[in-house]
C-alpha cells in the first residue's frame, strides 16, 4: 500500500469533519481558527492507488520570539479505524 500526504483542499472539509468520532485521534484546543474551512494548515494522507483517505491532520506553524528556531504544533490527528493500532 502507497500512503501519499496531500494538503487538504476545500472540498475536504465536509469529509475531515464526518470522520472523526471512533477514529484514533489526538486533539488539543486550538486558539483562532473557527473551523476547519479557517485552519491554518491541514493535511491529509491518503492511498493514491485506491482513492482511499486514511486520515486527516490540522497544524500551525509556532514561529520564536529573538531568533530561536520555531515549530509545527499538532492539534488534531484522525485515523480511520481501518488503519489504526
């Protein structure tokens, strides 16, 4: 099996918020955005040959104050039950 990591598009969204519940997940709150349609960076694994998505992501970039290096911070992470441990 292929898995390809995809940014999420717009027509996504509707599928990213129906899969959610019994999917593996890990959340933590999110200042900002409203919904998904307002992440600021989402991305979605998904199995090229079959059409098939395994799971959706939603991320920001955390820049550093004075130079530092900055950082991803993960707030969501689903997997389809298909896939999970």
């Amino acid at each position: 099996m292929k898995i390809r990591v995809r940014d999420a598009h717009p027509a996504d969204v509707e599928w990213m918020s129906n899969n959610t519940a019994g999917w593996t997940v890990t959340v933590e709150k999110q200042e900002g955005a409203a919904s998904l349609a307002e992440a600021l960076h989402a991305l979605i694994a998904e199995d090229p040959d079959q059409g098939v998505r395994m799971g959706w992501l939603h991320s920001s970039l955390q820049r550093a104050a004075g130079g530092e290096p900055g950082y991803v911070r993960l707030y969501e992470l689903h997997v389809s039950p298909e896939f999970g441990p």
